[in-house]
C-alpha cells in the first residue's frame, strides 16, 4: 500500500502494483475506437501472460482492456 500526503497531511492510500484493492470498486468505463473487439483469456508465457489474437492482427496496434478485478 503506497500512503499518499500533501504538505505533511494524509490524502489517502492506494494499492501499489499487483496487490488488491481493499474495497471492491466499480469498473471503469472506455470509449474506444476500433475496427474489431476480440475476447480472450489471458495465459501463462514464462514470467508474463499472453492474450491470443488472430495471425492477421499481427505488428496491429491492439489494446487489453480487462474485464475481471
């Protein structure tokens, strides 16, 4: 948890990367232009996770957007 202060006073906390929320939020909401949506599992490569697209996509711009906290 990373504390947050403003000239010497507490403004809040927030988790840092890779630790949970503590209260559960709603998801955020993106207005995104694009050609094609595309639903996906993330999967396990070495020390990341990969999402699977189709070959014709390849050196494409794409975006993950994640759908579950």
């Amino acid at each position: 948890m990373l504390t947050l202060y403003h000239e010497d006073e507490w403004v809040g906390e927030i988790p840092l990367w890779g630790e949970r929320p503590t209260i559960p939020r709603e998801p955020d909401c993106y207005q995104i232009r694009g050609y094609a949506v595309l639903e996906g599992t993330a999967r396990p490569f070495g020390n990341t996770a990969h999402v699977t697209v189709p070959r014709k996509h390849l050196g494409k711009r794409v975006k993950v957007v994640v759908l579950e906290p």
